[in-house]
C-alpha cells in the first residue's frame, strides 16, 4: 500500500509540472496497486467477502463521484494549478497518516 501512494504523489507530480501521460500512466498504477491492495486485505480477512466488496465497491464510488464533484468546483474556481496543488497535499497527508499508522502497529502502541 506505501508503493500505492508513492504512484499517487508522483502522478500529481507529473500532472502539475505537465507531464500528462506519465501522470496518468502513474494514476493507473496507483489505483490498480491500492484497489488490489485492499481487495487482499478483505480477501484474507472478511468471512462474508461479497458483502464487504460490495460495500468497498459503493464507498469506493461515492467518494470518487464526491471527490470530482469537489476538485471540479476548486478547479472552476481557483484554477488547474491549485486543484493539483490540493489534491497533492491531501495525497501526501494521507500518506503521512498511513505511514504514522504503519509504524504504531510495527511498535505495538
């Protein structure tokens, strides 16, 4: 999953300094790595894996259906550059907690 947002943070990277097709080349390895990522963790773990999945599925479609909608109205509003500079720091701070989650459960706190 720390690989998954590695591809996410370097795509936006991309993205904002123009370098469209390795952004969303990167985009693609970042939600192909994070969805197979989650879909082995409820895999190992559910002992009613279709209602999990489709309970990820919904969430993970409401929240993009929400998120666009957002980062829609902050691109129209603020501009291309900002929308990305957002989208980025939030990637980053979901990264940040991911790891600070990781390294609590290494350490056992």
């Amino acid at each position: 999953m720390s690989l998954s947002f590695l591809f996410g943070v370097a795509s936006m990277i991309c993205l904002y300094f123009e370098f469209i097709i390795a952004g969303f080349a990167l985009l693609g390895l970042f939600t192909v790595s994070s969805l197979n990522a989650i879909r082995a963790y409820i895999s190992a773990n559910a002992t009613n894996k279709g209602s999990v999945y489709g309970i990820f599925y919904a969430g993970v479609a409401l929240s993009s259906a929400l998120g666009a909608s957002v980062m829609g109205l902050i691109w129209k509003s603020l501009g291309e550059n900002e929308a990305i500079l957002i989208s980025l720091g939030g990637l980053i701070g979901v990264s940040f907690v991911w790891v600070i989650l990781k390294v609590k459960k290494r350490l056992n706190f």
